[in-house]
C-alpha cells in the first residue's frame, strides 16, 4: 500500500516550481503587449495617461494647505528635481522608520510639509502628482540598493509566494512559473512595476500599482490588503528589488 | 415526510456550496464513490466547465468546445480525460487535486480548510457543490478518443 502509494505520487510529482525569473530573463511586459497598444503608450500624444501627467504637472505649481506652500516652492522644476525619483521607490523614510511607497511619499509632503490633508488613494489629485513625478524617470533602469529595504523586500517576497484566496494561488504561480502562457484570453506577464501609475483598457482609466495587486488578489478570491497598507507596500518593495535595471516607463498602458 | 424533509436539506446544503460534507474514502489516488450517491448530468457538467465565473476551468485548460474563444494553456488539454484517468481519479483531482501533487496550481473545488485570505462572499464555501462536482465527473468521463475542437 506505502509502496503503491508512492509509486503514484513519484509518476504524478511534476518537476519543483521554477522559482525567481534569472534576471537576465526579466524584461518589461509592454513586450508582450500588441504593437497597437506599444505605439499607444509610446505615443505621448495617444497615451490616454497623458493627461493623467498634465494634471499632475499643473497641481505641482499649486499651492495647497497651511504653509501655502506647492510642490514647486520647495522643489522647483518638477523635470529637473524628480528626475530617477520614482525609480528609487518605494523608499525608506528615515523620518519615520517606514517604507513608503510614491503614494505614501506625495502625502506624507502634504501633511507634514504643506499642512494639508492627504490625498484619497486613487483620487485623480494624487495619480496625477504620482504619474508626473513617475514620468520624470522614463528610461531610467530602477534602483534598489537601498540595504534598509531588506526587511520589506523579504516580507513582500514572502506575500508574494503565499497561497491565498479561494483558488489556493500564489503571485509567484503565475508570475514566476507560468509568464508569457494564457490564461485564459490574457497572456500572463512577468508582472514588473515599471510603467505605473499606468491606463488600463480594462479600467478605462488610470490607476496605481496597488489598484492592480487588489484586482489581482479578487481574482484568486482573496481578501486584498487595505489600500496603503505595509503588506502593500512591501509586495511593491519586493517587485521593485525583483524588476531592477529594468527601464522605467511611466506612464503605461495595459490591456 | 421526514425522508422528504432530510433530502430537500441535502439539497439545500449542497447548493449553497457550504463547507465540505464528510467526503467518501480515497484509494490510492482515487475517490471511487461519487459526492452525492448518483450519477452527475454530462450536459450540465460541460456547462459548468466552460463557465468562466463558476467552473473557470477554461482559464487554465482547453478542450473540446469549439465555440469558447480563448482557452487557456496553464494545464493539459482535457481531450481524452476519461482515457488517461478512471473516474474515480478524475473525482479526487476535482475534489482536492493536492492530495495528489501538493505542488500543483489546481484549486481544490471542494475544500475549505487549509486555505489563507478567503475572499468574504467564499469564505467557508467550496469552489462547486456536490452535484456539480458529480455534473463535471460525467462530463468529463464522456471525453473519451481524441475529439479537435
């Protein structure tokens, strides 16, 4: 019985997951996109997240809050000061011994710096200032060097191979061991945070790298982490550290 | 009456998908005896396979139905399950495939221990019911020879 039992499972055991993508394998998932939807997020001028950056560039010159203060009093031209910002998020924040992401990082400047109120998640306000400080790194390889990230780069590692939900998948199933196959009509991207915030055909609008790891976590029928959350934040530490050297594209388009 | 009344319950239970009842002894690597005493319908089973919010077999396999577009290739092609598996081993690798292969991406579609971060509206539900985890047996078992889409 022991013997045939084992019999079995030696005929059914399939080769160990593959584990991390080598990273000379890694590439953009704009690769795999149609070259309808490449010219269209190469094309400034056809990328429905332009405007997204428009926004953001004009709310840079606002003053905003108790200090009466803007983006630009401080920082002065957004092109020039924020220029590889975004490719060095989520960062660490010596200030309060946490790791914010682009998001957390907009907001923290709004409270603390201008006495404002914080931006809501998803608001065209804080997409806006995030896609337009993003832009400022297009065509910037992302850095992750920072060795006070490591305690959040292995926590989002660790979300990101956990089974969860109702379907019993992890992120790494698909992201890591599955890439480029087809789930059904999509093909399954390697998944790397490089061109967020981004437009999403499926959204019909723009939307950040956090609204993509809650759809994604829905689909698996899994309870998503708050918005803003460490857990979050971690899991885009992690991808950031997994999708380093790769070039920054904010703004993208996705199907 | 009472007769009535217990089987008018079973069925109840069953479709709500609520937690796993006591499941039906396994050999080897096959749960010979089927969820609910009686054969499942082969119409209702392909059905529920090509169903994308409720069987989501198609996502991750193809198989033959000509008129689904976009069939996935996560897993095997199901053509000619019933001659690669008997039904009681198609049975197990519905009800909890990682009985099996621990390793393996399938979900378990009638299961609901064990799992992290159940979605609120399927926590303490299993993915099917049993009736139609018997529906999708038959179907399956009806996929004998090597049928092109």
């Amino acid at each position: 019985m022991m013997r045939l039992r084992a019999l079995v499972m030696a005929t059914l055991a399939v080769p160990a997951l593959a584990g991390e993508i080598p990273l000379a394998e890694r590439r953009s998932d704009t690769l795999t996109m149609s070259s309808e939807l490449r010219a269209m997020q190469a094309d400034d001028a056809a990328n429905p997240a332009s405007f997204s950056v428009l926004d953001g560039e004009a709310l840079w010159r606002v003053r905003a809050g108790a200090s009466g203060k803007s983006c630009a009093d401080c920082h002065g031209d957004g092109a020039q000061s924020m220029r590889g910002v975004a490719a060095r998020y989520p960062a660490f924040d010596s200030a309060s011994g946490r790791v914010l992401d682009l998001e957390a990082k907009i907001n923290q400047c709004r409270t603390e710096r201008q006495g404002s109120a914080a931006l809501p998640m998803e608001s065209r306000d804080l997409l806006g200032l995030a896609t337009y400080v993003g832009r400022q790194s297009r065509g910037l390889p992302i850095v992750s060097d920072d060795p006070r990230l490591a305690p959040a780069i292995d926590r989002g590692r660790a979300l990101f191979t956990a089974r969860q939900g109702q379907l019993n998948l992890s992120c790494a199933i698909c992201h890591d061991d599955h890439w480029g196959r087809k789930l059904g009509a999509a093909t399954v991207p390697q998944a790397h945070p490089t061109a967020y915030p981004l437009y999403r055909l499926e959204w019909q609008s723009v939307g950040s790298l956090q609204r993509r790891l809650r759809n994604c976590m829905v689909g698996m029928r899994a309870e998503p982490y708050p918005m803003g959350s460490d857990e979050f934040i971690a899991i885009e530490t992690y991808l950031m550290s997994r999708g380093r050297g790769l070039a920054m594209e904010t703004p993208g388009v996705r199907p | 009456m009472l007769r009535l009344i217990l089987a008018l319950g079973a069925v109840l239970l069953g479709m709500a998908g609520a937690g796993a009842q006591t499941l039906p002894p396994i050999l080897n690597d096959a749960m010979p005896a089927s969820l609910t005493g009686a054969p499942g319908d082969v119409a209702r089973g392909r059905a529920i396979v090509a169903n994308r919010q409720v069987g989501l077999c198609l996502l991750c396999h193809s198989g033959p139905f000509p008129e689904e577009r976009f069939q996935g290739d996560l897993a095997p092609d199901l053509n000619g399950a019933a001659d690669r598996y008997s039904q009681g081993q198609l049975r197990l690798r519905i009800v909890d495939p990682s009985r099996i292969n621990a390793q393996t991406i399938m979900p378990a579609y009638y299961k609901t221990e064990g799992l992290n971060r159940v979605l609120g509206p399927f926590a303490g539900k299993t993915i099917l019911n049993a009736e139609q985890v018997e529906d999708v047996v038959a179907f399956l078992m009806s996929l004998r020879g090597e049928k092109t889409p």
